[in-house]
C-alpha cells in the first residue's frame, strides 16, 4: 500500500478551546469570482500552490453521431453543444494534458483533485491523470437513482459517472474527514459507491424558454459531500469548468472560498445569478460532531445532503420538551449534546435507545411533522 497520510481534521476538542479557524490566501487570488476565459489561460494567471481543492466536471467528448429520440418522437436534450466536440481522441488528450499540468501547478502540494466523467472520456482523463504523477485515491462511482433510460434498447442503461480522487504524488499529506463522511453516514464508513439522484426539478436551472441551462448540471448534493469530504471552512476551491455555477453555490453555502473558471457567456450569467441568491449556511451549523450511532435504511445524514432537511433547521419533540439543531454534516446539536438522532434522543429522555426518524419533529405549515415523513419521502422517490 502507498504511503500516503490522510489529515482528519475533526481532533478533540474536549479537553482545549477550538481555535478560531484562520486560512489565508494571496492577495492576488480572486476568490469568490468567475474568470470568464478558457480555463487553461485563466489558470496559467493563478499563482503557484494557491488552491486548496479543484473539482474538474472537463467535456465529455461524447461522439455522438446524430440526434437521438425518445419513442413516442421527442428529441432527446443531449450533449451537442460545441465546448464537447474535439476532432481526434489525441487533440483531446492533448487538452486533458494541458489542463491538468496548470491544476497541478496551481494545487497546494496537500490539495487534493476530482474529476468526474462518463465512460467516454474517464478512462483517457485517468491515464493522463498517472502519466502526470497524480496519485489516485480513489474513483467514486456516483449511481443515479433516477438515470434516464436507453431509449433504444441497444444497451445497458447507463445509470452512473465516475469521480476520480487524486493527490498530487503518492507521498503527499491530504485532506480526507474521515469523520465527517461516517456521521453523514450514520456512523458507516462511506463507501466509494454514492447513490444520488440527478439534477431534476426545482434544482435544474431551466432558461428563459424553459430548456435546461446547462445539459450536464450536477446535483447539489454530490458537491455538498465532495467539498465535506476533503477541505474546510475558508478553503479555496477551483472549478475550471464552472458551467452553472454547482461548486460555487455549494462552497458559498458551506462556507469554502470558490474560484470559477467559465467561458460561455450564456453559463457566466445563470451561475452568478444563482450563487448570488445562494446563503451560507449559519456558522453554528457548521460545527461537525459526530458521534456513534446505528445506521438506519437511510442516512440522515441524506435527509440534509439532498436539502431537504436544512442545516440549522430547529427541530423538536412532539411535546417540546427538547430543541435540536441540525448540523450541516446529518448530527444534531441539543443543550451541550452533541450526536445522531438517535443517540440525542435517547440523552435527553434518559433512555437506553431512541428511534430518532418518529421522535424529532420539524415544523411544516404550522404543524409538528415527524422527520421520518422526509425519510418516506426519499425512500419513494427512489423507488425504494
């Protein structure tokens, strides 16, 4: 095995103050801004080790070879848009090299890299990924709850992309909160399989004729765990394909500095609209400790990721004895404690046990709601 070492920042904290978080960055750096240009000219202008995280979403390079329809005779909205055309597999590689020297020289040497694609472009990106020097930790198998068929019926439907997680040499000390990901989890190890439902909805920014703003926009959700993963509040986080803006809503929101890197200037307009109307989530919030605790046929730690149970959220028994906050990472916060649902409800009624999903209550249109409700919910619109 490679002799890495991974830093868990999430230390003890009970027997010292926890020191006020300072991180600092150069001057020079434009956080918090979207560099309208082409990504490899934007980040030949960033300084040296000056990011703490990228998240590359590069084209796909899909080859599609003309329109496709659904059966009863609509077109399919696929990827056809010029960024995703290059006319040889070699100028494409040529592209991934180039793109990927300048995110090596701009990373921290204990920054780590994701890059996320199909089965059309992943395999050529992770071999210029190893032929460059990175040192791949992982790749991440995001499933798609709800894929969208194969209207042909010609082959697998294709029901999942894959993350590849690099640090920049096999010696380096990156970043992995370990913890966190086990509370997000209900105190599992998370795997390198993420069960995820696509952009759809209310999420899925649409344009001014009602078309999709982007055809490969990203789930909240999958950001939310990658950024939790692998850096802290006040890290700085570059998207060289910034598209819509996901890794910036999401950073604003968990309190990461961002940078976004976009050359379209229909995707500029839609990604700044919408990080601008994007709110941090509140600081006490964003205190992550986890605790033990069992492990339920869904996450909590899910009910929060996908947004449907907001961090900071105030949630209650169904007399009000009790008052839990819900922190950003699925623990709840209630008095000095501090733990999953569970485990809270168990200490504040002085039990050997509790069933969190029926005892916690949210407030929903005027009524105490059992959150147990999101659960159902969730579970339905997966299929499960």
């Amino acid at each position: 095995m490679a002799a890495t070492q991974p830093i868990d920042t999430l230390k003890s904290t009970r027997t010292r103050p926890r020191p006020k978080l300072v991180v600092s960055v150069p001057h020079d750096l434009p956080v918090n801004t979207i560099i309208q240009d082409d990504c490899i000219a934007a980040m030949a202008r960033l300084p040296d080790k000056s990011v703490d995280m990228i998240f590359a979403d590069p084209p796909y390079n899909l080859q599609l070879g003309g329109d496709l329809y659904r059966p009863e005779g609509g077109r399919v909205d696929a990827v056809d848009d010029h960024w995703d055309k290059f006319d040889t597999f070699a100028a494409y590689d040529r592209f991934t090299r180039d793109w990927l020297r300048e995110a090596h020289r701009i990373l921290k040497d204990d920054g780590t890299i994701w890059v996320i694609g199909s089965y059309h472009n992943i395999f050529r990106v992770g071999a210029s990924l190893q032929d460059a020097g990175w040192w791949i930790l992982n790749d991440i198998v995001w499933r798609k709850t709800n894929p969208m068929p194969n209207f042909k019926g010609t082959r697998f439907t294709n029901a999942h992309e894959t993350m590849i997680w690099c640090s920049k040499s096999e010696k380096a000390r990156y970043r992995f909160n370990y913890r966190v990901m086990k509370a997000l989890n209900d105190d599992l190890q998370m795997r390198s399989d993420w069960s995820l439902p696509i952009c759809s909805g209310g999420e899925r920014l649409k344009d001014d004729d009602g078309h999709k703003a982007h055809p490969t926009q990203k789930p909240e959700a999958l950001l939310y765990r990658v950024l939790l993963a692998c850096t802290r509040p006040g890290d700085v986080v570059l998207d060289p394909f910034f598209g819509t803006g996901t890794t910036g809503a999401v950073a604003r929101r968990l309190r990461r500095r961002w940078i976004g890197i976009e050359r379209e200037d229909k995707y500029v307009a839609v990604a700044q609209a919408r990080i601008d109307s994007t709110l941090p989530l509140d600081e006490s919030a964003m205190m992550l400790m986890p605790e033990k605790r069992a492990a339920p046929r869904v996450a909590f730690g899910t009910i929060v990721e996908l947004g449907m149970l907001a961090p900071g959220t105030m949630l209650t028994d169904i007399k009000r004895r009790f008052v839990a906050e819900v922190r950003a990472d699925g623990s709840i916060a209630c008095a000095d404690a501090n733990g999953s649902i569970h485990k809270i409800g168990a200490t504040m009624q002085g039990a050997p046990s509790c069933n969190g999903w029926t005892f916690w209550h949210y407030e929903e249109a005027g009524a105490l709601t059992p959150i147990d409700a999101l659960r159902q919910r969730h579970l339905t619109a997966i299929g499960a």
